[in-house]
C-alpha cells in the first residue's frame, strides 16, 4: 500500500467500497444458509417418510416369536 495519506473523499469512497462488499458477502452468506436449510428440511421429510413406512410394516406384520432353546436334562 501506498504511504500517502488519503484525502476525506478518498476514505469516504474506501469506506462505502469495504461495505458494498460486506454487504454482498452477507447476501451471499445468508442465500448459503437457506440452501443448507432447504436440504436438511428435505432430508428429514424422506427419512421421517422412512421410519413412518417402516414402523406401518412393523405394525402390520406382528413379530414372531422367538424359539427359546430347549433345555438339556443334565444326568
């Protein structure tokens, strides 16, 4: 950088640049931010439709039960 010192106009328009590209960054940010959250939203709709589908078949389909081993009569 340049060790001349800026005149007030300079550091006015320095200024107004620095917060045209804090405010794109922000925009940016935030449209990031909504996309992710868009993308989880969704994911949990088709895993909750998932676990739904699954706990109906469950239902519908009553487990057998288990064989329990026959015990040996001991001699």
């Amino acid at each position: 950088m340049d060790d001349e010192p800026k005149t007030a106009a300079e550091l006015k328009e320095i200024r107004i640049e620095r917060r045209r590209a804090q405010d794109a960054d922000g925009i940016k940010a935030m449209a990031e931010i909504a996309a992710a959250d868009v993308a989880i939203r969704k994911r949990t709709a088709r895993l909750r439709a998932l676990r739904l589908a699954k706990e109906a078949a469950d239902r519908a389909k009553p487990a057998l039960p288990k064989a329990t081993p026959k015990k040996k009569k001991s001699t």
